[in-house]
C-alpha cells in the first residue's frame, strides 16, 4: 500500500472537497504558493476564485469568510501559525459561533478554520508554540485534532461539510507522520466520535493528535507492566464521552495526555468527567504543560516544558500503583 | 422612491423607537435600547437605494436600518421584548436583529465587525453569479477599529460590491469624535483608494442620491464607495443614560441638533394634509404591531440553546 503523509492527507481532503463542491472555497496567507504545504498544488488546479490568497488581516478575513458563509459559500481558512487564532478569537467565538442561536436558526455559519502546525515546531518560541485547542472547546466551538494520516483526511472532510464553524488542529508533531494507507478506503471520519488507538485492559490513556504515537509507544514500553488502552476523542468538542466511559469501564483507571497549560485545559475537562461519571479504581492524572506556560526558545526548556513520555510513564506507574495502596 | 416614501420611513423609524423607549421605561423591553432618534434620514436614504435582494448588516443602533429594509414592525417589536415571535425568535433583541429573507444579515454589537462581514458576503453573492450589492452600516468610532480598514483594503483590492455608511453622530458612546478620529473620517477610506464623500444625513433624498450612485458604481463591478454621512443622534447612546444622566453634550448642542431634525426635513417637502395622512397610517401600524408583539408567547426556557448547533444530537 503506498504512505500517506498527515499533511498530505489533509491536502488530498482540501482537492476532494473542492473538487466536489462548488462552495467550498480557501483562503489565507501566503496559500498560493502553499507556503506550509498545506495547499500544495491547489491553487494551479483551482485557480485563484477557489484559493485565495490574503493580504496579513487575519480579523478582516475571518469575519470575510463568516460573511460568504452567510450567502451559502463553505469557507476554509488556513492559519500559518496557531498564535494567529488569539487574533481572532473575537471573530470565531464571538460572532461565528454565536449568529445561529443570535439570528434565532436563520443562518449557519460553515467555516472550517485549519491550522497546520499547532503547538511546538522546537525552536519557534513563545509566539509560535501554542496548541490552543482546549481555548476553543471552552467556548463551544467544534474542535478537532486529528492523530494519523486518516483521521486527517476523514475529520478535515468532516469539519468542511459541517454547517457549524469547526477549528481542526493539525499538530506539528504529527504533520511527518506517515502510514500505509488504501486511498480506497479514505473516508469521512464523523465529529464526535473517538476511536481506540490501542486495546487494552488495565488503564485507558486518552490523547490527542502526535500524543497518540506518544502514548501507543509508552503502551509498548509497558507491556510487560501493564496492558494500557490508548483512546484518541479525535474531537475536542463535542467530546466522545460515551466512548470513552466505555474504555474506563474495562480499564477502571484513567490517565490523560494534553498539549494544553494544566488550569482549565481539555485533560481538566476529562478528569471532571472522570470524577462525575466513572468508577475508578485508582485517583486520575493528567500529563499538562505547566500552568500559564510559555514555551521559552532554547531546545532543552521547549521540550521541558511539554508533556512528554517519560511524565506519561510516572502518571501510568502511579495509577497502577494507586490501586494497591 | 418618491418623497412621500422617505417620509413615511423616517417616521416610521422615529415613532417605532419613540414608542420602543417607552417600552424600556414600562419594562416590556428588558436590557434597553441604543436610540436612532435623530439619524433616520441614513438608513431611509441608503435602503431606498438598495434591491430588495441587496444585503445590509446593522451596528447595536441598528432598529433604523432594519426597519427602513422593510421588515415587519410587529416582529421587530417582538424581538426587543423578546417574544418567540420576535425576528430572531427573542434569541437575538436588539444588537442582533436580522431578518435573512429580507438581506438583512444582522446587526452587530461589536463595533467594525460588520463591515467585513458585509464585504465577505457581498464577494461571495458576485461568486454564486448574483449581481446584488451590500451596505454596511457603522458609526465614526468604527473607524477607529484595525478590522474595519482591513475591510477597506480587502474590499478595494477585490473590487467588492459592497458600499461603506459611516454615520458621523459625533460621538462614539460619550467620546467625541475630534477627541477620537486623528486625521479625517473619509481620509480612512481614500487611503485605500476607495472614493468617499461626505454628505448631509439629516436629508434623506441626499442621502439617496448619493446611495444610489455609489450602488451603481459597486453593481458595475468598479467596487466599494465610502459614504459619510453626518448627522446627530438626539437621543442617549443608550437608554440607560436616563438613569444615569450622563452629561457630555450641552442643551445647547442638543436644541442645535434638533433644529435640523430628517422628520420635519422631509416632513416639509409634503402638503400637510398628505403628511397627517402618513402620521396616521403610521400610528395604526404601530398600534396594531405593538398589540401583536405584546400578545405574543414568551420563549420556552427549555430551548435556550436551541439553534446553537446544526447537530444538536452530537452534543446529548
């Protein structure tokens, strides 16, 4: 079977889409040349109606593309970099998001906003590295992170077909990852819906996006000490939460990986459902960026600073070890 | 559009909000109201101008323009008391009014977000092959927004149909506008390279005229007009400047905004007889939509979030 890379996974869903719907349209910085690979080859098949490239006013065209959405078009917008979304937290949260309910159901609001490359790239530093999922989960907003090379595919397909705004974040760990894939067999991948990563029978470890790999390969590492299911939610919001009660009921433990500061992130989130709903052998953790972190630049503090095999390993050790005291 | 048309929308607007601040004051309207009593004349000149199929978007003083697009008093009431009958099913009140099937895309209670929401959608109706054009309502302190002039640049560079309103009242909330606007207003626009004009918004035929030329030129393909128009707001910012009884502007200030008042302006251009006959078709289209509003059913609280998502069903 021929390799499919993550990022180009999510190209393949941008050509398909524009391929089979007229209103689908992109538009970004710097997307004609395809500066992030993101829209490699999209702007010569489709030409500059379709792909269109934008001058820097990231709050101008966020709400631009609210706007077509309004009249019926399918925007897609692509942020170079995860920072940009603070920038225009105001248009996403703020009015798109919000004019369904305000206009009492008259209109829908259907744009896809991609970011390809959230969280550490390593060497980026503080204005480059964040991975603000949990932000847009907080307010409401559909939220995505793909894992694997398919689930790029299928959720992106997804978010662009979903009436509602949906912020699908690529994670920069995971863009290289590549897998054997049946192009056949590439589909959509519905919202909402989680998957088991990796089956297991003592503890469930929830992750998200290239923590998937990280968590599946702490899972091999343990196998001697502990058989470990991995669940990717693969959406942020809404969370698959009925999934997820499933694994934990097998499992009866629960650790979770995320990419967000600790305070108010998506792995608080899972321990609170975890504490309302779930019947656990053993107190859950979560493995977090520190509260408030930013990511400083030198290589050593970057990784220092992000959540990490080796913390995943102490919190699995310690909610084994939970059970015996 | 003739001139006893313009009349009876001005009057309309001023009755309809004259009435709506005596429902803030009965408590049938809940949160208060921004007044657009004294700026009438913009939104009757520019909507006259505009297709029924053409697009606006509104500002949080926006009761003005919704109705001179011609939606329905009795469901614009409706929605400031917040009744399921309302324009926006008592989900939206009065910073958000919208009315879709009428083009209108929705007042916006954050000051210079409409305009590039009106230009995104103004670019994609010449996309989908229509040929319709949208005005975008703002007041002087939205030209003061970083969004708002990346509007102007994107509008400008992709020739969009779409027609910039400026409402120059002369005050953003209590900050007056030479306080808040270095340079000039229209200079914000000519930067851009759109052509911009500052015209007398207490009048509504000059107004129109102006409206209907900077329409032309967008429906032709030759993109956005920037139109300043100024005019006085008589009334508050917003109604609970009655409680509060902020003072910023002179009675002075006030009785000279008042003596050039847009009702008694296009009031004037009519016989008298014709003029009483509108005030009176007014007022019973006033009476019998307040009496509908005010009959209509309050919202079932069990559906607050609804309309929120396209797929509720993910969300149980």
């Amino acid at each position: 079977m021929p390799k499919l890379s993550y990022l180009k996974a999510m190209n393949r869903a941008l050509g398909d889409e524009l391929a089979a719907d007229d209103r689908v349209f992109l538009l970004g910085e710097d997307i004609r040349v395809a500066a992030s690979n993101l829209t490699a080859g999209l702007f010569g098949r489709f030409g500059p109606d379709r792909v269109l490239d934008t001058p820097l006013s990231e709050q101008a065209f966020t709400n631009f593309a609210t706007g077509a959405a309004l009249v019926g078009m399918r925007p897609v917008i692509e942020f170079q970099i995860p920072s940009l979304l603070f920038l225009v937290f105001e248009q996403i949260a703020n009015q798109a998001h919000k004019l369904a309910l305000m206009s009492g159901g008259q209109c829908k609001v259907p744009v896809t906003y991609v970011v390809p490359g959230s969280g550490s790239r390593t060497g980026w530093a503080g204005q480059h590295s964040d991975h603000p999922y949990s932000l847009f989960a907080a307010v409401g907003v559909k939220t995505v992170v793909p894992s694997n090379p398919a689930d790029a595919y299928g959720l992106l397909l997804s978010a662009i077909r979903d009436d509602d705004p949906v912020v699908v974040f690529a994670p920069a760990g995971a863009l290289g990852f590549r897998e054997d894939v049946d192009f056949s067999t590439l589909a959509p991948v519905p919202l909402g819906v989680g998957r088991i990563a990796r089956p297991g029978s003592d503890v469930t470890v929830v992750a998200l996006g290239h923590l998937v790999q990280d968590a599946l390969a702490v899972a091999d590492e343990l196998a001697g000490v502990a058989s470990i299911e991995v669940f990717d939610p693969r959406t942020v919001y809404p969370l698959d939460v009925a999934g997820l009660a499933e694994s934990v009921a097998r499992t009866r433990r629960l650790v979770v990986i995320d990419d967000s500061n600790r305070t108010s992130g998506f792995g608080a989130e899972v321990l609170a459902v975890a504490a309302e709903r779930f019947d656990l052998v053993a107190r859950p953790r979560r493995v977090t960026r520190p509260d408030g972190a930013v990511l400083p630049f030198a290589l050593a503090l970057d990784r220092a600073v992000q959540p990490g095999r080796d913390d995943l390993v102490a919190a699995i050790r310690g909610v084994l070890e939970g059970d015996e005291q | 559009m003739t001139t006893i048309d313009l009349y009876r929308t001005v009057r309309l607007i001023r009755r309809f909000e004259e009435r709506a601040i005596e429902y803030v004051r009965s408590g049938e309207i809940v949160g208060g109201i921004h007044p657009y009593v004294g700026q009438e004349a913009i939104a009757a000149g520019v909507c006259a101008a505009l297709r029924a199929d053409d697009l606006i978007t509104s500002t949080h003083r926006g009761h003005g323009h919704v109705l001179a697009k011609g939606v329905n008093p009795a469901r614009m009431f409706a929605e400031l008391m917040g009744r399921e009958s309302g324009l926006n099913k008592g989900r939206g009140g009065s910073m958000h009014a919208a009315d879709f099937g009428l083009g209108i895309l929705g007042a916006n209670a954050i000051v210079g977000a409409a305009g590039s929401i009106a230009t995104g959608a103004a670019w994609a109706q010449r996309r989908l092959g229509k040929s319709t054009v949208a005005a975008t309502f703002f007041g002087d302190g939205a030209v003061n927004e970083g969004m708002l002039l990346e509007a102007f640049n994107l509008a400008a560079l992709w020739h969009v149909p779409v027609v910039f309103v400026c409402e120059n009242n002369g005050y953003a909330t209590t900050m007056p506008v030479d306080s808040a606007v270095a340079g000039s207003i229209t200079g914000r626009a000519k930067a851009f390279g759109i052509p911009s004009f500052t015209i007398d918004g207490q009048d509504p035929e000059k107004v129109l005229a102006a409206t209907t030329a900077a329409v032309d030129r967008a429906r032709a393909g030759k993109g956005p007009t920037f139109l300043e128009c100024t005019t006085y707001r008589f009334d508050a910012h917003h109604t609970f400047e009655h409680r509060t009884r902020l003072t910023y502007r002179s009675t002075e200030e006030l009785s000279a905004g008042w003596s050039r008042d847009p009702v008694e302006i296009q009031g004037a251009r009519l016989a008298p007889e014709d003029r009483a006959a509108v005030d009176a078709e007014v007022e019973a289209l006033l009476d019998a939509a307040a009496g509908i509003a005010l009959g209509s059913a309050h919202p079932d609280p069990s559906a607050a979030l609804q309309y929120l998502y396209s797929s509720p069903e993910v969300f149980s």
